[in-house]
C-alpha cells in the first residue's frame, strides 16, 4: 500500500475538491511519480496559480507556493532561477495556463527552463463556476455560453512544442498508471516539461452538458490512443482521437544552465578589465 500520507498535510483536510473530480487522482498519480523518482521532500518546490487545482499545493508537505491567477510559470521562473538545485513542479489549470497566463506558458516553453508543469485540463473554470475555457470543446455549454460555445478550442501540447517545450506528454486521469510515468520523466527531464491531463469537472462541465461523472471518464478511456498504438492505425482509425503518451522530447540548452554560464562570463569580463 503506498503511504500517501507521507506526502501530505493532513490538517488541511477535508479538501475542497467534489466528489469524483479528477483532481484527487491526479495528485495521488503524482505523489507516487515522486516517490518513484526518490526526491526528499525539501528538493521540491510546488508552485500553483489559482483554480480548483491550483489548491493542491495547499495539501501536500513541500515547500509550496500557491500565487496568482496565471502567474505561477512567472514564480517558478524566478525559485528555480534563485534555487536552480530545487525541483520546482508547476500545478496549473487549462484557465490558469492559457487563458490569463497564456504568455507566460508560450514564454517558458521558450526559455525551456528546468520546470515540470502539470496542466489539470478539465475543460473549463472550475473554482468559479464553469465559464468558457480556450479548452472547452466547441459546441459544449458553459456558464458564459449557454447555447454552447462557438469558439474552436486549441491543443496545448501543439502549443509547447511549438514554443520551443523539450518534454511534451498528454496523459488522462483515467489512464492512471500511465500518467505516473509521464510525471515521472517531465520530472527527470532536464528543461520545460509539460503534461498536459486530460480530467473531468463532473459539476460544472458534466451537470450543464448532460453528462455525468462515469461518462467523463468513460469519454477519456474511449477517444484516446496511446501514441505507440496511434503509429499502426490509419488516419481515418485515428480521426476524432486525442494522443496521449510522450509526443516529444528533445535536447536543447537549459535556461538555468546557460544563465550562469552568462554570469560566469560576465565576471571573468569584469575580473580582466579590473
Ligand atoms: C486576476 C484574476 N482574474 C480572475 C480571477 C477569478 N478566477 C479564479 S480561478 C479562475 C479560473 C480557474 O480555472 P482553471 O485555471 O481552469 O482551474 P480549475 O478551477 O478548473 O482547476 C478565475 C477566472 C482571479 N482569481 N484573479
């Protein structure tokens, strides 16, 4: 039986999250990829926004930072930069990251700074009540979109890659055991790292679009594909699939790294010159 309560601050509880939301799976998925990397509690830093999710690091015994709407890359920037020996570990939602903190994320990925970033993708606004997400599929209803929205909504691993992101996964709070090893290497990996999790918000997304809690999760389990499976089907067997799994990695200069060699040369400058 794995010790959760090891990892967490017990006199926060009872938590805020509803019944059946992802977010509880999530963090347990996250507690274990920890456990398995064999990180000390004090060689990490958590850092949250705002959001539902973003209060996890309120439960869990690290150094934890819970800031501002959208603002928790801006924070992480600056711990992993002043402490580069932490682990700094994001916890954002889809509103947080790419809504109100679209451009610090597409920043990041950029820089590809040493972060591991968990996007909690529920589809919507959770905390304050189920407004329109850039990630709430076209057609579902939200509170701001009552006849359902009409905006597309856009893919946020597309985005990191694009941005420049060096570890790029999509795993889903259904596929639990999966998503463990896909925290596990955005941990391991050295540079921005992103997993985006697909999850549900059965209140404020499932009760206004008909849908209920085993069904979100029924939805998760039926229109993915792992991304090695995805490599023997056909375009028409893939249409309308999310990919989950690592969809893309690769070796760049890290921020922090190249930062202090920036310093470094800075001062032997300064040093000759004196
Ligand atoms: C500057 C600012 N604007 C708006 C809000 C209100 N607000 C709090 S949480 C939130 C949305 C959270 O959605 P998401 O990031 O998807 O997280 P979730 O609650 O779904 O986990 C908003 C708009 C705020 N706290 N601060």
């Amino acid at each position: 039986m794995f010790d959760y309560e090891k990892y967490l601050r017990l006199e926060m509880f009872p938590h805020i999250w509803c019944p059946g939301c992802g977010d509880g799976i999530v963090m347990k998925s996250l507690l274990r990829a920890i456990d398995r990397v064999g990180l000390q509690k004090d060689e990490i830093c958590m850092v949250s926004g705002i959001g539902c999710s973003s209060r996890l690091t309120g439960y869990v015994d690290f150094n934890t930072l819970h800031t501002t709407h959208g603002r928790p890359l801006a924070f992480a920037t600056g711990v992993k930069l002043a402490k580069p020996s932490l682990n700094v570990i994001v916890i954002t939602g889809d509103g947080d990251a790419l809504a109100i903190g679209g451009n610090h994320f597409i920043h990041a990925c950029r820089r590809n700074i040493d972060l591991t970033v968990l996007l909690f993708n529920n589809a919507t606004y959770g905390m304050t009540g189920g407004q329109l997400a850039p990630t709430t599929p076209t057609g579902k209803v939200a509170s701001t979109a009552r006849q359902g929205s009409i905006d597309p909504p856009f893919d946020a691993c597309k985005l990191a890659i694009a941005a420049g992101a060096t570890y790029v996964a999509r795993g889903t709070s259904y596929h639990s055991q999966q998503l463990d090893r896909l925290i596990e290497g955005g941990i391991k990996h050295k540079g921005f790292a992103l997993i985006e999790i697909l999850e549900n918000c059965n209140t404020y997304y499932g009760r206004p679009n008909k849908v209920s809690l085993l069904e979100l999760l029924q939805w998760e389990k039926d229109n993915t594909v792992n991304v090695k499976a995805a490599e023997r089907m056909t375009p028409e067997q893939l249409q309308g699939k999310i990919i989950t799994g690592v969809l893309h990695q690769a070796d760049r200069p890290e921020y922090v790294a190249m930062y202090e060699e920036h310093i470094a040369r800075a001062q032997a400058k300064a040093r000759a010159a004196a």
